[in-house]
C-alpha cells in the first residue's frame, strides 16, 4: 500500500489522504466516550476497545506513510519530494503526543 513511494510528486489525493491521516492521529480525549467494556492498560486509565482500534488503525497508516523508509528519506533527502516525510512525522508526532508508550504498544498489538 504504498501509494507513489518511488513518485517525485504526490498526486493531490495522495496528499490529502496523508493531511487525513495527520488528523486522525491528532485525535485524542473524551471523543471515543466511555465504555463499559474499557480496559486498564499499565498504569494508564482504562481504554475503550474502540479508542484501541482507532490508534492501531493510524498506526498502520503512519507506518504506510513512511514506508519505504529508504526511498522516503532519499527523497527528502535530495529535495525531490519532502512533504511525504513531513506528513509522516507529524502524524507519527501527534499520535505521541497525546498516548503513552504502553497505550500505542497495546493498540499495536490489538
């Protein structure tokens, strides 16, 4: 799935489809609701099933982003096409911010 991975330029599409991914990741707070089928994870407070699904979904996506990694990095490298490795760096930045490790590590594995 990786969408113009060797391309210079990014199609529109494609890059309104990483914008997307930017914002998903960016999601975070009381939006999921509250669940009574929430589970405890670590030391964090209980997370909804569906607030799993969501983080190991953009996951997934922040890691079609940049994949392949080498291609994506020469191209930015070389200033060809950076946006792709902006798109993902932010997405991957906002995800983190809001979620702690134990919280990704549980989505991933969900």
């Amino acid at each position: 799935n990786n969408v113009h991975a060797s391309s210079q330029m990014d199609s529109p599409l494609a890059s309104t489809v990483r914008q997307l991914v930017v914002i998903m990741a960016s999601l975070h707070g009381e939006i999921f609701g509250k669940s009574s089928s929430a589970v405890a994870v670590g030391g964090e407070p209980q997370m909804d099933p569906l607030m799993l699904a969501h983080l190991g979904q953009v996951q997934v996506a922040i890691a079609a982003i940049l994949s392949p990694c080498d291609q994506i990095v020469g191209l930015a490298h070389t200033m060809q096409n950076e946006q792709r490795l902006r798109d993902g760096c932010t997405a991957l930045s906002c995800l983190c911010e809001h979620n702690g490790l134990g919280r990704l590590a549980k989505a991933g594995a969900w």
